[in-house]
C-alpha cells in the first residue's frame, strides 16, 4: 500500500488512569493504552473511552488523538530485541501502510467515519520511561525519529480495526511530522519559524525559497526508511 495514499487502522487503543510514582509524587497517566473491539467515537476532542489524565500536557484539540505506526513497532521490535504491542507507546490509533514520520503538517486523512488533521509530532515524557522500565527512553524516542503524530478531529465519526486510511489532501508545504521532530530536538527557533510559517499559506514556490534560504537539507537525519531501518 502506498503510504502517500492510504493504509489500514490496526488497532484502536483506550485507557483508564493509572498512578506513576516520581520523586515521592504521585501523577495520574493514560499512557497504558489496551486494544478495544468495535467501533469508538472521535469526538470533539477525545477519543470515547479513553481518559485523559493529565489535560495540562494531553489531549486538547491539537492532540485529541494520537496515532502511530506498525512499521515503526517493527523497527523498536529489532532495536530492543523483543516485540511490542498496539498501545505500547499510548497511541489511540496503530496504523500500518501509512508513513507518521512523513506526514505534512495539516495532512488530512479519512480514517473510518472520521476526518483527522495532522497537528505535531509527540514529545516524550519521563512517563514513557516509566512505562519502558528505562529512565533513558524518553531521549533514545526522541533520538530515534519516530515520534508518531498528533490528529485534531475535523470531522467527527466511528473508527475501528480494519478502516481504511485515505489522504484526503496535502498542503503545499515541505514540513512533516519527521522534520518538526528532529528540529525540535535541535533547533526550536527554526521550528517555531516553520510552524508560524505554516499558518502564512505560502506557495510552493515561496517554500522552495525558504528551504534555500534557511539551508535545510534535502533529507534530514533521520534514516531515509525508518521502518526497515
């Protein structure tokens, strides 16, 4: 399947909340995401069924669903030297044949009943190390390139395993889930340029001339197929 067009929704995930221990405080998570039957309704901002514990940081209308990918577990599967589960890294949505990592910003897709918009990429917490028996995660996440990506709900509707994912449309711009990630990590003045730049509604043209303009490379260094490493 080609990701520029579509893939398959393998799992919806929920949680309720869970309590973390840090430094003898006690914070609430929805990160321990189960598969569910059925079909579950993206509404509003949330995803029915599933809690979101700590609204200051989650959730919201730029993170109401979070979403990532089999191909990406496939790649975390080798790294560690054990598989992982739908839900492992808290995502509401496991997809396959569809690329988070080269997602446009404001990519629109039509998963099920449902249109979703492409917002950010995720920024790990300590909870993720939490959850991952391993403090250090959070930065070999980060490191890795594969952030996953955050959806806004355009179009409210039911989702459920096996939907389809269709690109409805993809702007004009060269700024994916990938590249927003990696400058986040390393440059957030240039990142917080190009997502102000975003919402100016250049042309294609004008990005061309930005990207020369700002020197970015043609290909970032993240590994050019991170699924197959």
């Amino acid at each position: 399947m080609d990701s520029a067009t579509g893939g398959v929704v393998r799992s919806v995930n929920v949680a309720d909340s869970r309590d973390l221990t840090l430094n003898g405080k006690t914070h609430p998570t929805g990160i321990f995401k189960e598969p569910v039957g059925g079909r579950v309704m993206l509404a509003g901002n949330s995803v029915a069924g599933d809690l979101v514990a700590d609204p200051q940081h989650h959730g919201g209308p730029l993170k109401a669903v979070y979403c990532y990918t089999v191909e990406d577990y496939a790649w975390w599967a080798e790294e560690l030297g054990n598989p992982l589960a739908p839900g492992t890294f808290g995502e509401n949505l496991t997809l396959e044949g569809i690329s988070a990592t080269d997602a446009l910003i404001g990519e629109r897709w039509s998963v099920g009943g449902a249109v979703l918009a492409v917002t950010q990429p995720r920024e790990p917490c300590w909870k993720l190390g939490q959850k991952m028996g391993d403090p250090n995660f959070p930065r070999r996440f980060r490191e890795a390139g594969l952030s996953g990506a955050y959806l806004a709900i355009l179009t409210e509707g039911e989702v459920g395993t096996g939907d389809r994912i269709e690109v409805l449309s993809r702007p004009p711009h060269p700024v994916s889930i990938g590249m927003l990630a990696f400058l986040e990590a390393t440059d957030r003045e240039v990142a917080s340029l190009l997502v102000a730049l975003i919402a100016q509604d250049l042309s294609t043209d004008e990005w061309d001339e930005i990207v020369r303009a700002l020197q970015l490379p043609p290909k970032y260094p993240w590994r050019d197929d991170p699924a197959n490493g």
